[in-house]
C-alpha cells in the first residue's frame, strides 16, 4: 500500500522498493513510499522528522493538517480544506509513480 509522508530533510528513508520523494524546497519533501511490511512502517514512521499524511483510501475524506498545506502549498495547488487525493493529482504532475495505484 502506497502511503504520504512529509519529510524534513535528512531524513533516512527506509530500505523499501518503491518510495518517491519531491523535494518541497523548504527543508521538508513529500514522500511516498509503496509497504509491504506494516511493523517496518510503524517503526519507521517513529523517526525524527516523519510525519504521516492522512492514508488514500481509509481517511480520504479528512483535509490535510493547516501545518501539512503550509509546506504543500509552496510547491503545489494545495490548500485549506483539501484532501489526501488533491495533493496526490498535484503530485503525479512531478511524479506519475506516486498515483495510489501504480504498481
């Protein structure tokens, strides 16, 4: 399952196959990351600076945090009130892999 995070820089990404990341140029980016293992995924969402995003198919109806659309704006159409699945049509624009659905 393919899940969202805000990132800040100098993060370590985790030994997966299939995460993307976009650069926000402000210190964080946005990342994607394709699991196939959920206690590799709770561990690492532990980490300094990770902060997930609400998940694309069990919390699409809840709007993005005001603190995740003030670093997502800058780089993308994103704002108050928008969901996972706005940001994600904005996203594949940069990175087609990080559609939900690609495998």
């Amino acid at each position: 399952m393919k899940l969202f995070y805000l990132v800040s820089e100098g993060t370590l990404m985790p030994p997966e196959i299939g995460y993307r990341a976009i650069n926000l140029g402000n210190g964080k980016g946005l990342v994607c990351i394709d699991w196939r293992d959920e206690l590799a995924e709770l561990n690492w969402v532990k980490s300094p600076g990770v902060v997930p995003l609400p998940h694309p198919y069990l919390e699409q109806s809840i709007p993005l945090a005001d603190e995740h659309v003030e670093y997502l704006s800058q780089r993308f159409a994103v704002q108050k009130g928008h969901n996972i699945h706005d940001l994600i049509r904005e996203a594949v624009k940069v990175e087609p892999m990080m559609r939900v659905w690609a495998v």
